[in-house]
C-alpha cells in the first residue's frame, strides 16, 4: 500500500470539495482530494445552475475564473406566476444584488482547471474508498485509478462526498441528531432545444400544478413541472410533456417557445440536516450535511458558503494549533443552512399544490402570492433570501 501524508484529506470532488482544496492552497496549506467519480463523470452530469451573488463573488475574487460573469446569464429578479399574470421581483431594486445563470457543470470545470494548474493533489476515479477517525489523526483508503492501494494520513478529515456520504456514516452511533423532510411531490425536468420562453426564471402555480421556466443556455431551455416521485420519465413523450407545461404556464398573451426534448429526469424533493457538521477532527460540508428542495435553489450556494466559513476555521486551526477553534464552524454553517431550509420549505409550499389540498389552502396560497408580490417588503424578504444572504 503507498500511503501519504497531507494536511487536509477531502472526499469528494464536486465543487465544494475542490473549491475548499483551492482556498487553502491559496492559505499555503497542502491538501488531498479523492473522488469514485471520473472528472468526465462529474463534469457531464446536469446540475442546477443559479449562483447567489457571493457564489460569483468567491469564483471571481479567490482567482478561479471570472468566465461566470463573462460567459454566466445575469439575472435581476425571477417572475412569480399565478392567475395567468406575470408578477416580477426585481432584485436590483429592492436588495441592490442579482443572480447569476451558471450551470454547476461549469464551476466544476472552472474549478478542476484551477486546480489542475496550480498542481492540486485531485485523484479521479478511485475505487473502495473508505475513513477511519478512530485514531489521532483520520485516514482515507482507497485503490486509485490505476487499482494500486492507498493510505492517506491527515491532520482533518473533510467530507463534501455528497448526500450518501461515507463520512457522515463515520460518526459514531449516538452522535448524530437528523432532521428529515419527504415531500408528497417531485420535479419532472426536462432540457428543450428551443429559444428562451423568457429572459428570467418564472415560478408558475396554476391549478393543474407548479411549473418552472429556465434557460441553459441561448438556444436551450430547462424546464420542470410537479409530478408525482413515482412518476416515470419513459410515460412522457414530448406531445404529452408539451400540453401538461401549457396547461401551466400559457395564457394571457404569454406561450412558452417549444422544440424537440431531450435528457428527461425525475427529481424526489427531500430536506435533510445533519448535526454536528464536525466531530473530533471530521468536518462535513454540503449535501454530507444538509439538502434542500430545488425550489429555492440553494444547494450549490449552500455548499459554497459552507466552505467560505470551512476555510476560515481551518486556516485559524493550523494558525493556532488549537482544536477548539474547529467547535465554531457548526454553529456558524448550520445558522445559514437553517436560514435557507426555512427559504426552500416557504417557496415549496407557497408554489405546489399537495393531491387531496383543500379549496381552503388553496385560497391560502393565492392569497400569500399576492402578498409577497404586493408588497415590497415581501418582495424585498423573497430578494433576499434568493441572492443570498450576507
């Protein structure tokens, strides 16, 4: 068995474990990601795409790429429909930020090249992966692409291995409190080769269900409408996937741009926390810890700001010498991954309809649409929390 020894060993490669490894090579601190997943496997698989404004910030400011913000979609407000009306919240306007179109494919990309030039220690592909913090310092074993053994030895263990994380599985029995939401509904997602329906998001409720309007890029839109988490993609043809958007989103003057379907998907809504998000000298950061509904699209952000705050602790870790520093990130992470559980549950109920809801919480929901779009300072609390907070 080859072993080596680092600072830092990451499991896990998506974004937020390559975008920790980028901050504190930048720190001077030496680091070791691994990953079961090829770096083509990662970086073809269709992810959401809306950055909060200090996502873009720490891509652009932390030197891994300004393409985002001269290749991203800019966007200042998203449109809330219901009634068969448009009713924008303009986000420039009430909170002074915007979002930004960005497909999480292409912060991997973004991410990986980085490290790639500045030499980063990114192991792709590797197999049997497993993590041990029994001992005085953890340790992650795996057969590396090529089936040769490894043992990496490191001062913390970082687990961004996503929502089936093996790290997470480290902690002992007795340690972990959850909290677990299932939704009665999923997201039917689709890609369509079709000119945008709109130059920004809109969020329709209707009374035959939610719908989402998106773009990819230009020539491309990404579509969603709520179905059943039982519902199979090989039932929907594109004639069937057409008329149920229309019956959602049409009327009024306004018709969504239709062309031929592609990549099909089935989305189950869950919401999940994890605590603590550090035990001993493990700390997980992302979908190991917490996820969210995609209504309000903060998976991605929530993972980045995590590792905003991860950084920081770390770098005061090996600064000072002392373990008690690591105590603070939990707090600090889980304050914000509450913050946005409460902003995906809100936009989730507000928008989807429940099989069997009664004709009073549907009068409910009307009427809390047009409070947040009829007042400014419901308009201003749904700006932002979607751009993010500060």
């Amino acid at each position: 068995m080859t072993g080596t020894r680092t600072q830092v060993a990451i499991v896990g490669a998506g974004p937020a474990g390559l975008m920790l490894s980028h901050l504190l090579s930048r720190s001077g601190i030496d680091s070791v990601v691994v990953d079961i997943r090829t770096r083509e496997e990662i970086a073809t698989t269709s992810r959401a795409g809306i950055l909060e404004a200090g996502s873009v910030r720490l891509l652009v400011d932390s030197g891994v790429s300004d393409r985002v913000v001269a290749e991203g979609d800019r966007h200042d407000g998203v449109v809330l429909r219901f009634d068969g009306e448009n009713h924008r919240i303009d986000f420039r306007d009430l909170v002074g930020e915007s979002v930004w179109l960005y497909p999480q494919t292409e912060v991997f990309i973004d991410l990986a090249a980085r490290r790639t030039a500045d030499g980063g220690d990114v192991r792709y592909g590797v197999a049997d992966t497993a993590v041990d913090i029994t001992g005085d310092r953890p340790v992650v074993t795996f057969a590396d692409a090529d089936g040769r053994a490894v043992r990496v030895e490191a001062d913390l263990l970082v687990g961004a291995d996503g929502s089936r994380s093996i790290c997470r599985r480290a902690l002992p029995d007795g340690v972990r409190t959850e909290w677990f939401r299932e939704y009665p509904f999923a997201w039917f997602g689709f890609l369509t080769d079709a000119p945008q329906s709109h130059p920004e998001l809109i969020y329709a409720r209707s009374e035959h269900g939610f719908a989402l309007v998106s773009q990819r890029t230009p020539t491309m839109q990404r579509m969603y409408f709520q179905c059943s988490p039982t519902e199979r993609v090989q039932a929907w043809d594109d004639d069937r996937i057409w008329a149920e958007m229309r019956k959602r989103v049409n009327g009024n003057g306004f018709e969504l741009r239709e062309g031929p379907i592609g990549a099909r998907t089935v989305l189950p809504f869950r919401s999940f926390v994890t605590a603590p998000m550090r035990h001993g000298r493990l700390l997980l950061a992302g979908d190991a810890a917490h996820t969210v509904p995609p209504t309000g699209a903060k998976g991605l952000n929530l993972a980045l700001a995590d590792v905003r705050v991860l950084h920081e602790v770390i770098t005061e870790f090996f600064a000072r010498g002392r373990e008690d520093v690591l105590d603070t990130y939990g707090d600090r992470a889980l304050d914000r991954v509450w913050k946005a559980q409460h902003f995906s549950y809100w936009m989730t109920t507000m928008l989807h309809s429940a099989e069997g809801v009664s004709a009073f919480d549907r009068e409910r929901q009307r009427a809390e649409l047009s409070l947040v779009t009829g007042s400014r300072h419901g308009a201003a609390y749904l700006a932002e929390a979607y751009t993010g907070w500060a």
